[in-house]
C-alpha cells in the first residue's frame, strides 16, 4: 500500500520544496487524497481503508463505511484480528465482526483498551458514486507509485502556476510540461492494456 508519507517527501522533493517553504504539508495531503480518488477511479480499484479512533469499550458499535460491500482486513492499534461470526470477549485469540442489522452496520472486537487506533480495510461498490470522506481512503497498491507521483507533481504544480510570478512561476509551467507527459505514455499504456474486444464468428456448415 502506498506511503503517503514517502509520497509527500519525494514530491516535495522533485519541486525543490523539501523544507515545505513553498507550501505547507497539510496542502500536499489534501492534494493526494484527490490524485489517490482519480488513481482509484481510472483503474477501478475496490479497496478502501477507514482509520478511526475507538473509545467505546463494551457491546457493538455502530459505524458508517460507504459503498460497504464486505471486509478484507483488521488491525487494532497494528494488531491482526480475525473476523469471526461472534466474538468471544474471553478468548486470548484476536476477533472481530462486521454485521449488518437493519441495513447498517455494526462492529465489535475483543481485547479493547482506551482510545484504541483502528484500521479498517474493506471492498466498495465502486459502480456507486464514491463521495468524498475524509477519515476513508482508497487503498492503492504500490505498483501505482510512479502514477500517483506524476500526477501528484503536476496538480501541485498548477498550485504553484496560481500562487508564484516570475522565475518561481515558469519553474512550475517547466515541471507541468514535463510530467504531463509522462501521464499521457500511462493513458496510452493503459488502451494499449485494455486491448480491443475480438469477436471471430464460428461458421456452421
């Protein structure tokens, strides 16, 4: 799964920026959320990775995960759990389960403690409009890396086209040009993928 942290450095990088004079980290996250949501959508990645803090410590808890189809993974403060049909509070083992009763969900674990940090991985119905939220993120393999950088660059860079004049402003207009390029060979790689449907009749004699 990609870092954004390493994302956010390398970027901040390739735009001379990597004391984040030019612009702050908080704008760098905000625009890779939205270059991860045009990623997802472009190659119809399904995955989706909710990271909430828990406080309540007994019974089921409600939770709102849309486009909700079913569950891949979970990790409790980076501990596995196992999804199981009932979770037994007494076990030693690590469970959890994710139901839904009158069409919503609900979730419960064992072993809760204060303030627990949960990461919840699951598939979406990603033919159903994927609105943005901001505690949920799709999860893009790291094979996309190199994707999600260019385009990182270049909406960063028209960032900077608005924000700076001068030799700061075409030293943005330069990089656009260059890593726009760079977006239309994975366009051109990605028809070249998909290929053209073939249909050979079969003649009957």
């Amino acid at each position: 799964m990609v870092n954004d942290k390493h994302l956010i450095n390398e970027v901040a990088l390739r735009l001379n920026d990597e004391s984040f004079r030019s612009f702050p980290k908080h704008h760098y996250q905000r625009v890779l959320d939205r270059v991860k949501r045009q990623i997802s959508r472009k190659y119809k990645l399904d995955k989706r990775i909710y990271i909430f803090k828990n406080t309540i410590r007994e019974g089921e808890i409600p939770i709102e995960l849309p486009n909700y189809i079913s569950p891949v993974s979970l990790k409790v403060n980076q501990q596995e759990y196992t999804l199981v049909n009932n979770v037994d509070y007494h076990s030693s083992d690590y469970e959890y389960k994710l139901f839904r009763d009158y069409n919503k969900l609900h979730f419960e674990y064992n072993h809760r403690s204060d303030e627990d940090t949960i990461e919840l991985i699951y598939t979406a119905d990603i033919t159903i409009k994927d609105d943005y939220y901001e505690d949920i993120t799709p999860v893009i393999p790291e094979q996309y890396n190199e994707e999600i950088i260019n385009h990182f660059v270049v909406e960063m860079c028209k960032l900077g086209i608005s924000k700076y004049i001068g030799e700061e402003g075409r030293k943005y207009g330069i990089l656009i040009q260059l890593y726009a390029r760079n977006l239309k060979e994975y366009d051109q790689n990605l028809i070249k993928k998909e290929g053209w449907s073939v249909i050979k009749p079969q003649w009957i004699v």
